[in-house]
C-alpha cells in the first residue's frame, strides 16, 4: 500500500506547507545566530529551508528519499544549502554537535514503541553541542477526535493536481486505546478514476506521558508550550511544545 510519503511534490500539493504558525520564528530563536541546527523528519523542507534561508547551518533527516528529493529540488530553486541526509530519527551519527535539534510537526508519533522512543531521544542526547536544546511539538489528544466513529468518512483537504484534476482527501480512523495508535487511511479520490488507499498510523502521547518520557531519558524540560505564540500550555491546548536540554 502506498505511503502519504512516497511522492514529495504531491504530499506538499495536499498538504498545507506553508508555516502558519511562528514556527520558523519559534525555532530560529533558540539557535544563536549562524548556529548549528537539526531537524528531524524534516519532509520537503517547510522548516528547513526558511531556517537556512535566515543564516542558521541546517541539517535536515528523514528516511524518504522522495521527501529528501523535494527538499532538494526547493532548495535548488531558492539558492539555499542546507544539508539533507537520509536517516532513520531512532538511530543516527552525524559528524558534528547540534545547537538545536528539533522534531516537529507531531514527527513523534511516528515512534509507536518505547524502544524506538528511547533509541531516538539518546540519539539525540548524543549529538548536543554545549547548552545545546532539544524541541519537541507533538498533539495534545483529543479525546472527541479519537473516539470519531470508525468507518465514517472525515473530510481533509481537496487540491488540483498539475493536469487539472481535483483531488479530494478524507480519513477514516481507528483509535487502538491499549496502544495509543491512532490508525488512519486516507482516501485519495479524483473523478472517474480508481481510489487510492494510505495508511497513518500515530501514536498519542498524554501531556504527563511525554514529560515523564522526556525527563526519563536524560532531558531537563526548560519550558512547556501551547504553541508557537508561547502560550501556557494548558487542558485545551492543541498543541504540546517542549523545550528541553540535557540532564
């Protein structure tokens, strides 16, 4: 079955890749001017390239070629050199200290076992330049998005493709309690051709979960966020973002 990830080019056509949130400014003021930034499952570049773009050395990772090939592709295009590498977040070695690495973009969730959790978090710990810092921005869960009713169908987002054609997006879901995994398939569908079928499968983390898991693995958290406005994070926040250095 076919990846939301297997074709760069299509996955920023559905999905909205413009930051909309302060993130690029979120994260670039944590980096100190020409500093050394990671980030991890880093897509097509939505935060990688802006990043490079105001001077920060940026590395970015992901284990998708065909992501990485868009990145490139857009950095090409913009004059713009960040490094790309093709990695796996749970066990990687690269040649140099980080100032900042971040996960963003609820990227965690990818991780759905704790061996996996712990492997990338000491691999993270393992690439800290001094005072370096670790960002983390994963859902708050929602329990009425959850518990939505498996089988019905949940509009997403609708686009043209290159020919003309709309495409329209929609999921169903499943929501596995016993192991906080929230298994989608999303519904590709343009008329009078065959629908096409892809799987998500995230895995929740519960507010008091992660900073346990985070504090576990070896991270001071400095700051627990909202969002990218730096809101307090709070029972309605949609969003968790931590910001953690080395124990």
């Amino acid at each position: 079955m076919t990846s939301i990830y297997d074709n760069g080019a299509e996955y920023d056509s559905y999905i909205l890749s413009a930051d909309t949130g302060g993130e690029t400014d979120f994260y670039a003021s944590f980096a100190p001017s020409g500093g050394s930034v990671l980030e991890l499952a880093c897509g097509t570049g939505r935060l990688a390239l802006p990043l490079s773009g105001r001077g920060l050395q940026v590395t970015g990772l992901d284990n998708s070629p065909a992501m990485l090939a868009a990145a490139e592709a857009k950095a090409s295009e913009n004059a713009l050199r960040p490094r790309f590498v093709t990695g796996d977040v749970r066990e990687f070695a690269l040649d140099s200290g980080f100032d900042l690495i971040f996960l963003p973009n609820n990227s965690l969730g990818h991780l759905h076992t704790l061996p996996d959790i712990q492997a990338c978090f000491k691999s993270v710990l393992r690439h800290f330049a001094p005072r370096g810092r670790f960002i983390v921005d994963m859902f708050n869960p929602s329990l009425p998005l959850l518990l939505r009713e498996p089988g019905r169908r949940y509009p997403l987002t609708s686009c043209q493709r290159p020919d003309g054609k709309t495409v329209t997006v929609s999921e169903t879901v499943f929501y596995d309690a016993a192991a906080q995994i929230l298994h989608a398939l999303w519904h590709y569908e343009v008329e009078n051709e065959p629908a096409d079928i892809r799987p998500l499968d995230l895995r929740m983390f519960f507010p008091q979960e992660l900073d346990a898991l985070l504090s576990l693995s070896g991270f001071t958290i400095e700051a627990k966020y909202g969002g990218f406005d730096r809101s307090s994070f709070l029972s309605a926040s949609r969003q968790q973002v931590i910001v953690c250095r080395a124990s």
